[in-house]
C-alpha cells in the first residue's frame, strides 16, 4: 500500500525539513496489528532484559544529543539550550523506567477471616495509544512509552503534525537498542480526526495516555468511553507564581524565567498568573522586566534565546491576548526586541505587563507564549482564591522567605504540583499530573508504570 506524505516546516524559517508518511485510518490500524503481534512477544520478556533494552535506549539518546537537539531546534524552534535540556531530561525516562521494570512488586496477604490468601500480581494493559503535543517532542514521547515498554506494554504513537521527526528518531533509536520491530509504532498524520476515533474503536488498543488540551482530552475522553478504555490524561495549565514579602527577591527572579520562558513559554507548566507581594512588587517587577527586556528573539539556530511560537496563529492569539489586558487596564512595562525582517510571523516578543487587575481575562487563559502579568497582593486569603481560580490545577510556584510558609501556601493550592522556592517542577522520579481539569492519573515515578498495569487478584484456599 503506498504512502502519502506531508511536509515538516521550520517554524521560525518557513523553511522545508523533511517529508513524513501521512498515515490513512487503514494503515494506522494495521500499525495496531502489527503492535498486538509484538505485544505476545514483548510482555514474555524478562524485566530484566526489558531494563537492559530501554538502559540502552538512554545511552543511544545521550549519545546522540546533539542531532535530537538540532532536529528539535529545527521542527519546534525552541533555543538550543532548551532543546538540549529537553533531550537528557526526555533521555531519563528510559533510565528511570529501566529501573523502576524490575520493581513492579505485587502482593501476598492473609484474608482477614483466614483459610485464604490473597496473591495480587500486576499484567501490562496491552496495546497502548500514546498522543503527544508539539512543545516537549521527545520529552512527552518517552515520558510515555518508558513506562509502557517498562510493563511490556507495545505503543502506538500518534505525534502531534508539527513534529513528528523527534518520534521518528526516538523510535529507530529503541529497535537499535533492541524493541522488537512493530513494538513502538508512530502513527504520523494530518487526518487526526478520522484516525484517532479509529484507533480508540480497534479492540487490540487497551489504554489511551494523551497530553495535549483541556478541550481535546475531554473530547478523546469521551471517545474512549465508547470502548471503556483505560484512559490517563495531561491537560492543560494555568499556573500561578506566588512571591511572598519576605521572598528572596532574586532568586525569585531566577526561578520566573525558568518557570515563564523555558520553551518560549509554551509548556502546559508555564508560570502564568504571578502573584507578588506589595513590599517586594516594584523590585520584582524591575528586575524582572530588565531580564525579560534582555532577552534574544529570533531563529535559534543562530543562537537566539526565545524562538517563534509553533505556528503565525499561535503567536497572533496570544499578540490578542496582550492587546485585550492592555484594554483592560494593564500596562506593557517590559519588553524584548523582535528582529526587523523576521522570516515568518511566527514571533512574539518576550513581555511583562504590569498593573494587571485581578479578574483580567488573560489570567483566566493559558498563555503558552512569552507573557508575564504581574498582579499585586496583600491579603493572603484573597491570594488563595485569585490563585485557585482556574478550572485548571497543574503545576504552581511558591517563592518565600520561610520554607514552612511557603509550604503551607503550598498545600492550599489546588495544583497537583508545587514548585516550592524553583522555577521547575518535572522530575522523571515523580508523579507529573493535575487536579480537577488538569487530568486524570499520573506520569513519572512508580506511578507512571502503574499506569500501563493491570492488578489481578488471586484468591488462593488455605483451608
């Protein structure tokens, strides 16, 4: 059956990359086939060997850092750095979940009444249909297919179209570290909407682990609830970045431009609400905007710190987004150069606002791009509600002087992670997910091989 392709652009050059398969709802499903076949094989596997594969997987990728990096530069257009970052970080996973395939511990009990035992042991789900956004193209991909091939699950993975290469890559990268041939497939696509409703309606797929969206997830949420298919999802963000009066001010400021540009700002755990205290909101806000102001914008293949957004939309949404708290009341304080000339339309200079009101539309919107409001507080009740106002708990920033204080701030967020006094929350180690409409389930740590499991009970007679 032949093939067409689609084109991967440059988005900060328009320029032509490569072309990619573009799967019809047919060949997407015989990828399925083809991973249930692979799937007998690869759960008989001894988790020790599992571990040995995916510990191969990470020193290929660490091995081969620079041409991910690149390849990311190239189809996201984020700076070299953060494509760099992203490829040791997205290369923890194999080694995390190498670890962690040899400790998937079940359980032996007795029966309260006695005369049993209780024998609970663990069972990959099966086929899994991993989608995967364009912002963390190696990262997001690895978060989920480390543990699946941890638990001897197979994968279907349907990247995001912008950026399907570093799939592509990180796929040929796992059968030369010794995957089975069919066990990871990458289902790239333009038709997503005709061939992920098919995928979900394939029997052989037993779990669906999307990141992506609010919207979208409750979409596929409701298109697996069809089949009842195991479903984790990682939604969307809308963090707020908290600095108390007694807060280290410049560290304050460290941690803001982790938490607000890394990715140009387009992460879903993005600083996008912050919060700052009376006492300290003119130093902050100084200081803040003097670092955002310096920022370089422009290809960053060329070395530029912040590249465009992923597509002209994408930047002219969120150019409204600034125009509407202007509007409202807001004021541009800070802001860094775009570069006359720039290739595409596709950039958004780096921006503080400041003397943003508290109900301003854009802290009720996931920014994803290079867009600071700063509101200013006194009344710490009323900073807890401002910051629960969202639909939305993924990840927050706590900036302050006393650990305990920042920990009891902390805890009454509504957020499924807390940066307490660092401007980064992920961690291949721990449990990466949110609360309310942020999603469902957890990635990372033992958490996120439990995700690709099924416990089974054995009810043994001891009589």
């Amino acid at each position: 059956m032949s093939t067409a392709v689609f084109p991967v652009t440059n988005p900060a050059t328009g320029a032509h990359i490569q072309d990619v398969p573009d799967l019809t709802v047919e060949q997407a499903l015989a990828q399925v086939a083809t991973a249930q076949e692979a799937f007998t094989q690869w759960r008989e596997v001894a988790p020790r060997k599992r571990a040995e594969v995916l510990t191969g997987a990470y020193e290929l990728m660490i091995a081969d850092v620079e041409r991910l990096r690149d390849l990311i530069v190239a189809e996201n257009g984020k700076s070299q750095a953060d494509a760099e970052a992203e490829v040791r970080y997205a290369a923890e996973f194999f080694r995390w979940y190498a670890e962690e395939a040899v400790r998937l511990h079940g359980e032996y009990t007795t029966a309260p009444a006695g005369g049993v035992r209780n024998v609970v042991t663990h069972h990959p789900v099966g086929v899994a249909l991993l989608i995967t956004p364009w912002n963390f193209p190696a990262a997001m991909a690895t978060r989920k297919i480390g543990p699946a091939l941890a638990a001897g699950c197979s994968v279907v993975l349907k990247p995001a179209r912008e950026t399907p290469l570093t799939a592509i890559a990180i796929a040929e990268i796992l059968v030369e570290a010794g995957v089975p041939e069919g066990a990871v497939q990458v289902a790239s696509t333009t038709a997503t909407r005709e061939v992920v409703p098919a995928l979900l309606g394939a029997d052989a797929v037993k779990k669906l682990s999307f990141t992506g969206s609010t919207p979208v997830g409750r979409t596929l949420l409701a298109q697996a609830a069809e089949r009842v298919v195991n479903a984790s999802m990682e939604l969307g963000g809308n963090a707020p970045f908290i600095i108390t009066a007694d807060a280290d001010v410049q560290a304050a400021v460290d941690g803001a431009m982790l938490a607000k540009f890394r990715n140009s700002g387009q992460a879903c755990t993005a600083a996008n609400r912050f919060y700052v205290h009376a006492d300290v909101a003119e130093e902050f806000t100084a200081a803040f905007g003097e670092r955002i102001a310096a920022l370089t914008v422009g290809d960053p293949a060329t070395g530029a710190q912040i590249g465009p957004m992923i597509h002209d939309k994408a930047a002219a949404d969120i150019r409204a987004l600034i125009d509407s708290a202007v509007a409202e009341g807001a004021q541009i304080a800070y802001q860094a150069q775009v570069p006359e000339g720039a290739a595409t339309d596709a950039f958004v200079p780096p921006t503080l606002l400041s003397n943003v009101p508290a109900d301003a539309g854009i802290l009720k919107e996931e920014i994803f791009g290079p867009v600071a409001p700063v509101v200013v507080w006194e009344d710490q009740e009323e900073l807890i509600s401002w910051a629960n106002d969202a639909e939305v708990g993924l990840s927050s920033y706590v900036y302050s002087g006393r650990l305990q204080d920042a920990m009891k701030i902390g805890e009454r967020l509504e957020s499924g992670m807390v940066g307490i006094n660092r401007g980064v929350v992920s961690d291949p180690s721990a449990p990466f997910g949110g609360v309310k409409q942020a999603g469902i389930g957890r990635e990372g740590g033992h958490w996120g091989i439990e995700e690709f499991t099924e416990p089974q009970y054995l009810s043994v007679d001891w009589s």
